[in-house]
C-alpha cells in the first residue's frame, strides 16, 4: 500500500467549485479505479480534491481482492471521521462491464475470477452511502464532461490507452451505454476491412497495434534487435517491464526507432477514430490512460495528425482533441463525481 | 413527371395510425426526396398513407429545379383544396447536408448549383405551412424511428446502400446530428488503417466499394470479360445502366459473379458496421437504399454475416438487423413526419 | 482486315541487325499477337522488319477463327512468293498458356473455345515451315532479350499491362517458364496478405485494380460522378469504350481525377513488383501493354516510384525500368524471333 | 564453446554419398553457419557426414569474432592431421550479404562490426584449402538441392525463418543471384500493397509479423495477458527467451492462444509465397530456420495452406512444400558442398 501526497488541483473558478462550495463543504467521497493490474483509491474533498490517493496491486482472488479493498477504504473511513467529514458517496471506475443497477462485475477479460461481485454488497454497509460502480473509461469520461476538460460539451468521445485501448462517448452531454451497456468499445475495432484471412480473427484489431501491451511487444523485439539500445538498457526486453514512461525516456534518449514506432501506432488511433468522428461528429476527444499520461502533447499531436488526415472538413471544423485534466486521477475522480450525482438524482 | 399508384399501407393498427386518427383526418403533409438523379414526390394523407407519388428527373441548374420542383408541389396543392384538405407540413430530405436552421443546402456533393438554395423559401408561401428539410438518411431514420420498423428503439443507425452510401443515427430515440449538423458520414469510411499509401486518399472509402455505382463499375468489368453474360445482355456494360434492379436480375438468371460480387460488397458494409456497432451497441440497424430495396433478404442477410464475424458478443446479443419499412418511400414519408413535428414542437 | 504501313525501325546497328544479314536477306518471317479482343499479325524482313501489318478482331468460335486467321497468313505467304522471299518461321503469341512442345492452346482465360487448338497443326502445312507458339508476355520479352531494350542483359522481368496484366521473367538470359510452363503470372498477385475475408477471393489481385479494364470501370464511376467530364464527353460511361489512349486524352483535356486514379494504379503496379525485385533482383524491368502504350513516360514513372519506396537499396543499384522497344509490335516481333530460334537449335 | 555428439546422417544410398566414395574417403570439409547469435562449425567427413560440431555465441566485435573462430578450426585441423585426413576446403554461410568473389562481408544488419572482413583472408593460410562464403540462406539451399531434399529439382524456393526471415531461389538447378547478388530477400516484403501510410515504412514487411522475434514479441503480450499459462510459466515475458523451441512446448502443454499466433503467422508465409509461386513456378519449396526446425509438420501444413488458399491451380499441380533435410545443419553442410565444388571448378 503505498500513500502519495495530492498533487491535483482543479482549475480555479472552475464552476462546479464554487457552485458547490457552501453545502460540500464538509463532505468527502471516495473514487476507486480498479485496473488489471493495479487500482488506485482517492479520498476526495467536497471539491473533488484530492486528501488523500493510495495505490496498491490488484489482487487476481476474489477474497484476496475484497479484503485488500477495503483496507484502504476503511483507512479513508476513520480519517473522515476523525476530521469530522461526512462520506457522502463512493464510485468505482473498472476495467470491465458493470450492470449499472446492482453495480455488479458483468465481464473483466483481465480479472475473471471478480466477475458477480457486487461493490454495492461489498462496501455499502461499511460506508453507510451511495455505493456506483461504471466501466473505468466511462468514469473519466464522466468526470472529464463534469469538471474536467469536456465540461460544457454536448458530444464528446473519450479514448483511453494504456494497457489496453477502452473508449467511452456521450450524447447531448450525457454518458451513451448503448443497447448492451457497453458503448465506446473501440479496442476491438478491425482495422482492415477485407482482405484474405490469415488465422485467428482475434489479430488485427486495434487493441493488437496501439495498447501499451502491443507497442511494449514491438518494442521489445526493437531492443532485441538491438534498434532501441536506450530502451535496452534501461528496461531491457520483457514486456511487463516495458510500461509507458519506458518509451518516453527512450525517446528522451534518442531510441529514434521507438519514437517512429509510438507515433505511427499513436496515428493509427486518430486514422481509426477519423471514422469514428466521421460518424458521430463530436467536439472534442478526450485521451487518456498510461500512454498518454506519459507522453500527452505526442499523443495528442499524432492522433490528430491521424483524424486530419482523413475526416471530412465539416467533422473537423470544430473538433478538438486534448489530453484529460485529471490524468492518472481521471478514473477515481469520475468515478466519484458519477456516485455523488447518482446520490442526488 | 410519372405518376405513381400508391401501394404503400402502414401496418394495421399501429400505434401512430390509431392515436392521431380524429385530428388528423382532413389533413395532408408533402414529402419530398432529391436524390443526386431522381426526385420524388409524395401526398401523405393524415396518417401517413400515400395518395399520390411523384417522381422527376432532378434538374442539375438550379433555376430549372426550382420550376420544376414546384409543379408536383402545386399539383398537390390543388388537389388538397379540391378534397378538402389542409396542407399542414412539406418536409424535404435532401442528399447532401441542410442548415436546419433556414431550411437552405450547405453542400450537394451531385447538384453543387443548388448549394444556397432555402427549401422555405421556395416553398413557405405557396403552401402556407410549416416547411423542414433536412439530410435524406436522418430524414429516412426519422420516419423509420417515428413510423417504422425501429418505432420504440433508443438506439438506431440507418445506412442507406444506393447511388452513394449515406448513414444516420439516433441516440435516445432522438435524431443525433452532432456538432457538424451533418453526423452519420459513412461513405467516407477508412477501409484500411494502416499500410502504405499508394496515390489518393479519396480511393479506399466505403463509398468506393459498396455504393451501387461502384458495385455497377466493377460489374460492367465482369461483363465485358465474359464473366456476367444475363448482365452483358440485359444491360450491357455502361454503368449508367446498371441499376440495383438490374444486380437482382443478373443474380435471378443465374450470373454467379455478379452474386458474389454483390454479396461480398454488402459484406464489407457488415464489416465496417461491426466496428460502429461495437462503438455505439445500437438496438437495430434499419437499411435502406436502391441496393437494399432491390434484395433486401440477401443485404440483410450479409450485412447481418459481417457484423456477426467481427463484433463482440455482447453488442451482438440484442442486435437486429431490417430493411426500412417504407423502402423507395423512406425519405419521403420521414421527411413529412419531421416537419408536422417540427411544427408542433 | 485492316493494313496498317509498317512504321517500325530497329535501332541501327542493333547487333542482331548485322550479325545475320547476309544470310537473312532473301527471308521473311511471321509474328502473330492473338489477343482476347483483337489479333495482330505481321510480315518481318530478315533484320525483322516490318513489311505489312493486318488486325483483325478475335473471333470467339473456334472454325471461325482458325478461318480469319489464315486470311492474313496466305496474304503473307503469296507476297512473300511474289517478292521472291521464303517464310522461314511463323511464331504465334497468346493470350493465355501454351504446350509448347506441340503449339497447342492449354487456356485461355478470354477465348474458351479455342483451348485445344495447336497452332502447328494450323498453319505448318500452310506455311512449310517452323511454327512455334507461347505466351504472349513471354513472346514480348523474348524479343526485348533478343533484339529490343533488354538486349545483352541476363535477368529481367516483363509486365504488360492492357486488358489484363501478365508477366513474363528472364534468368541468366533464358526465358523462364517454369514447373506450369507459364511462369510470370502477375495479375492473381494477392495485394493484401491478411485481413479478414470478404466475400470472393477473385477480389484483390493486381488485376483486379491496375488492369486496363479495372480502371476503366473506376474511371466509369469518375464520369457518372462529373468527377471526369472530359472522359465523359469524349468516351461516357461503358467501359468497353474506356480504352487506354481515353485515359491519355482525358489526362492532357484536364481531368485531374483521371490522372490521379491511372497514376496510383501504377503506382501500385510499382509496389508489387517491389517485391518481386527484391526476390529477383533483376538488372531491367520492361513494361508494355496497351496502358503502357498509351503513356510509356507516366507508366515507368510510376511503376519506378512505387519500386524505389519500398525496395531494399541493393536491389535499386542497377535496376532500370524501361517501355518496351517494340511498343504495339513486341508481341509479334518476339513471336517471330522465337520461332525462328526454335528453328535454328 | 559445446560440442555436440553428430547425430545426422544422410539417407542411405544417396546418390552423392555412393558416387564419390572412393575418392573422397580420406578427405574432410568444414562447415560455418555464422548467425546473428550463434555460430555453429562442423567438421564433416567426404560424405558430408558430421565428425565434430561445435557451438559458439557469435561475438560482436571484429577482432573477438576472428579469434574465437578460428579455435574450432584449428581444433578441426588437429584432427584432421591426426586421423590422417586432408581438409579439402572451408565454406561460409553467413547471415548477411557477401561478395563471393572476394569471401568477403558485405553488409551484416546483426553484426555491424564484421562488414568488410574476408574469410578467405582469415581462414585461408590457416587451412591451406579453398574458403568460399556465401549468404547463409544460399548456401542451406545449395545443400538442398545437391544433397538434400531438392536434389534433382530445377526450379527451387528456400524460406528459413528464424530470428529473421530469409530465401534463396534457384532455377535450372543453379543458384539465382541476382544483379545484386542478393536475390531471395523476402523478410522485406511488404503485406499489404495499399492503403494509407502510418508512420514509418519499415513496419509491414514479412520479418514484422512472421519471424521468430517478430512471433516471440506477440507471444510475450499474450503471455502478459495471462492467456498463454504454460509459455509463461516455462519462458515468461522476455522475448530474448522466448525461442522457437518454446512456442512448440507452449503448445504442446495447451497454449492454445500460441497455437493459433503461429499457425497464423505461418500461414501468412504461405499468403505471401503464393504470389512468388505464380510468378516462379517452382517444383519445390523448402522450408528451414529455428521455427521450422521446432515444428516441421505445422510449418510446412500452414505454409502449404497459405498457398494453396491463394495460388493458380496450374503453379500448384506439382508443387511440394518439404523442410530441409538437413535441418539445424543445413547452413553448414550447404557451405561445405559450395566450398568442394567452387574448388572442383
């Protein structure tokens, strides 16, 4: 369990800050944003500012996983009281598909062993409060529309990439679930339309060119090669070791080769989402997840760079495509803003 | 200007026959369809049957559109007054993008002189009512939405399969036209992410291998090698005159090519719709267009097949896939029921 | 049967030209284009020029052809007597494969009726001389090897690009045939090695793309659209008027979308054989066919381009690209050429 | 430095090895297969049977390569004196691109170091015999086609894939060097001829998706994402460990993910072989390298496949598709032969 001091602040002004002020003033919530391999846990003011974030490991057992949950969530608990804060809500954000009502693990392709809990179940009496639960790009992204770059826009697509690419869209300034509960499932996305088959269907989706995990593979075989030798030096040619900040200090470095390789893979999703924007026309996109925390201005760069390259001009006329304010906290803050709203309506 | 017996008959005892019945009943309402070459014409009485169909030639200079866009448009007139009817609403899908606002064509991609022209203008006071135009898919969708096959359904997209491709979608029932006005762009498709470039950027879209006139350019090749000989005598080899009727007939008389050929094109469409489908988890998919309406099994049928090869489980579980109910009257019938509601509204 | 004056010249002093004169001066020879639309057939001198050239259109029945092709060969035959010359060969080019130990027609992908024909048991009673036959790409190239642009080279490639697209390939300065016999296949050349399977797997060769007739039922669309309208008014809509010198004349008239569709046709012409280049390595590449014809410059520019963006360095050292020296003729002279060899060994 | 026990023998009553008994029974031959890793010499008796084979790791640095080289050979020489043979000659196969004229380096993508040195110069006064190298693909079907699997065949294709992928190709029974000396490169052959450009030119050719590294750097995302167990466990995520070796057992023990990634990507091979084998019409294709060694049957069945799904019926009547004879040793024995035949003539 490690404890890191808050270092997010929103924007001044910001409206929902001072709307907010008077009745929030002595209430937190709680954001958790449940990855495949780690979840973080934010206690958040009355202002959505960060108290207080820990990061621990996500436990693969379901025991494991719930009792390692709540630790955190206890800790966050007893500091409320103590500071005489009152836990207004809790939201989750997972890596997975929730049925929003019971705010229950549908599916979790990385977690399968979590997939009936219900965080309603696990943490509503111990909180005593609005317990929500929502798929984790669904989350930033609801964060992102309230308080965070997208606040005031209507039609918005958030992308998320990081160890893998999730998506999320909104319509008419409200989160779009679509007909499964899913909308916004775009790692799945076939990018060549035909063509003859050569094997398995699950190759040559966008999750297979542009997640971190993917690039991470490409990359490997790069230092193998001996092409990426500041990448070989620092983390040398496993994958698990190869994460986001690896290929921006790489290309610090000068690894030209892995420069090349990310922004050609960073172009591929602005060419995928050009049909995408073609479609649906949004104003703005919002990136986030690993890849982009650690590198946003190239990612957002090359995925525009992608759009541009083949959106229509009308499309393009007004669309906007930016990093999300809350980062590495875009999850847990959404997350909780989602629970606070769910509470109220 | 040929005139046409009605056959259309909305299904018994649907839902909006029934309701509006009583206050409707002396009342009528003109839709009209501009298409790229033909122009059609309608007289709805108050629940939306046809009583009398038109259809022109679509003049290219814009003086002679507006003349003879006015005839069919007085006739009708005349005819209201004769029997007694109130027009109450003329409503225009147009193919290309309407500023909904005035009524008026932003861009006509095949009749770029009527670009300015405001539909309520050239109508407003010769029917003395209220007077919409807007996209002919959204139109289509609309009344497919308010009247059709996907009355009830949240969640709808539209791809029209004609001379050109053309798409719409609904996002909570409603019509959603994004921050360009003009969302459901599918023509314009990416068919392949990535790889290299080899000349222009405009080969490579849907529109290129799915619309009637590039199926129509590939099948006139086949018929000149031989491969298509019903099609080669039934209409030779000017794609001009390879029509979506005339692919059902090769196909009846035994072309096998041309089957594959078609087929195999309707299956991209599938393909290219598995990952909008995957985005949005829309509850159905209505089709329409000359291609759907002359086969509309066999294009439901693999449009169904590539979408089921590529989407995932979950978008798929709920998914249907239907021809438009109003078939050639889409456009018309969607266009009419937009503007006696927006005229409510 | 029309006669068209002889305008060909070798180039002085070609090697061929001097080495056997004496002993060719009284000779004559045959060469015969059999193509699947139209049928060449020439009377060379002994240095292999051209006394009388005749076209006639291909008939599709088998009697009927062998009766209209004999028509010009007793014409060359009788003034061949009158002049004093004797006919030393006769060399057949097809379109399609050939047995070359018996001169009989293996397939023919354009003229069905006509598989099983040999040409030996044609017109060697006829002429009373040697007849041999083959492909008519390998034709051409034996004669650019023997006395054309790729003279004195060893390894080199032919493409000829006119209704179809056939290849012919030269090692150590022998026509390759190959286990099939028909070795050089290029038009069933796969464009897209993997990808999800749409429909048939007739769809994405080379052919299907950067034949005369593909590009033509392109440039087709190009004209309904008004994206062509000198093609539209010189030449319309149906393909079979589409032919390579309407490309050329559209391009000089001003129709940019023309001349960007036939450019990136070749130059994905120019990709493909970049793979064959790095396989082969050949010094020379030659291109004829009717497309080629009609614009020899744009042609190799193109196919050049396409080559030198994707060949590795080595393989581009020496590689040159060159039109055919017998353009329209290189079929027939290279016909004549290999008969007249066969004869000798 | 390991030595391995000689476990290869050559069919009985091979041509090769009852022809030249008498006269080469009291003479030997060394056989070098410089890789980018490792490098294995043979000490081969007059039938090409192997005494002594030893392994090395390639070293990078020139003057540690020429030391460390040469102590096998010395060791070789001492035997070859002792037991009374004569080393009649010393052949090279290098992965890389050599001047045969000179035995000298060329180019060297994995060993930059070594570009420039000579074997002849280095191995020449040592063994007092002829040195001849040649690329390491060349000379494994040089093997193969006067002692192998090829023996008899005219028109023959090698593909090895390995930590890269390389071939040769021969016709009329001879080695094809090509202009460039270089002919057979296809680990540069681009998958897909069109499409728009991502990035950089260097992703898409055949090494990026079917070499062992190339296979190893997919393999170890899967692994990551826990859905190859058994690969995991026995190799984890570093590509440096992942050899072909290990997707065989990954297989073996279930990995049905890893199954499916490598019969893919073999089939991909066989996708892009189709295009070479219509244009060359080879008898025989034979298949070598690391992966092919782990798997011959899988390899050779997909590579067939990928072929057969796509190639004219004609380029496939008699074509078979067979893994080397020599296996492991087939750079080293091809070599060898080079070396005793360059000397012959």
């Amino acid at each position: 369990m490690v404890r890191i001091a808050a270092n997010w602040r929103p924007a001044k002004g910001s409206s929902m800050a001072e709307k907010d002020k008077t009745n929030v003033s002595k209430t937190t919530s709680i954001g958790i944003d449940v990855g495949g391999t780690k979840t973080r846990l934010v206690l958040l003011d009355g202002n959505l500012q960060v108290l207080e974030d820990i990061k621990i490991k996500t436990p693969k057992i379901r025991q494991e996983f719930e009792e390692e949950l709540t630790k955190p969530v206890r800790r966050f608990l007893k500091r409320s009281k103590e500071e005489d804060f009152k836990v207004s809500a809790v939201g989750v954000g997972f890596a997975g598909t929730i049925d929003h009502e019971r705010a229950t693990i549908k599916s979790a392709p990385n977690l399968p062993d979590l997939v009936g809990l219900s965080f309603r179940e696990l943490l509503q009496d111990l909180c005593k409060c609005e317990v929500a639960a929502l798929n984790d790009v669904h989350a930033a992204l609801y964060g992102e529309i309230k308080v965070g770059k997208a606040a005031g826009c209507k039609d918005v697509i958030a992308i998320f990439i990081g160890t893998g690419i999730g998506g999320a869209v909104a319509i008419g300034g409200k989160l779009h679930f679509g007909s499964s509960g899913e909308a916004g499932n775009i790692g799945h996305y076939l990018l060549h339309a035909f063509g003859p088959l050569a094997g398995s269907e699950r190759h040559g989706v966008l999750d297979d060119f542009a997640s971190r995990l993917a690039i991470a593979g490409t990359a490997a075989t790069f230092a193998a090669k001996g092409w990426a030798p500041h990448l070989l030096e620092s983390v040398g040619t496993d994958v698990k070791n190869i994460k986001s900040a690896a290929f921006a200090d790489a290309m610090r470095s000068g690894d030209k080769a892995i420069e090349e390789l990310v922004r050609s893979r960073m172009q591929i999703v602005g060419i995928v989402l050009s049909n995408i924007v073609d479609f649906l026309s949004p104003e703005i996109i919002v990136l986030g997840g690993g890849v982009t925390d650690a590198m946003p201005e190239l990612v957002c760069a090359e995925v525009m760079a992608g759009i541009q390259a083949h959106s229509t001009a009308s499309s393009l006329r007004d669309l906007k495509v930016v990093a999300a304010r809350h980062a590495g906290l875009a999850v847990t803050i959404g997350a909780a803003k989602f629970a606070l709203d769910v509470k109220k309506s």
